[in-house]
C-alpha cells in the first residue's frame, strides 16, 4: 500500500541516518499478519529469513 511504503521508506531514512542497523523481510503479496494468515510459500520464506536474522544476531553470528 502507497500509504505505508511511505511511512516504511521514512523510518528506513531517519535509521540510516542515525547509523541504526535494519533488515527489511518484505512480503510483496502479504497483508498484516501474513505470517499467520497467508498459508503461502512466500509467507513461510519470508517468516523463516525473519527468524534466521534474528537467531543470528541473537546468537553473534551477525554483528551490527
């Protein structure tokens, strides 16, 4: 939705502005709460990058 790719792109800009390390999992066919509502192969790809990234850095594989 236009109205929320703009809020997106805003908070994306003031995190690179201030030096914040963030990760985008986009789900181009999802609506809110595809991760439980949308039963499709994107919607699982997407939950378990989602995941991934954060058992990474939880774990130290990743650093910021």
């Amino acid at each position: 939705m236009p109205e929320i790719a703009a809020t997106v792109e805003e908070f994306l800009a003031a995190a690179e502005d201030c030096g914040a390390d963030v990760e985008v999992v986009d789900v181009p066919h999802g609506h809110h709460s595809f991760e439980s509502l949308d039963r499709t192969d994107e919607s699982r790809d997407a939950v378990h990058r989602a995941m991934r990234s954060v058992l990474d850095r939880v774990s130290g594989r990743v650093t910021p």
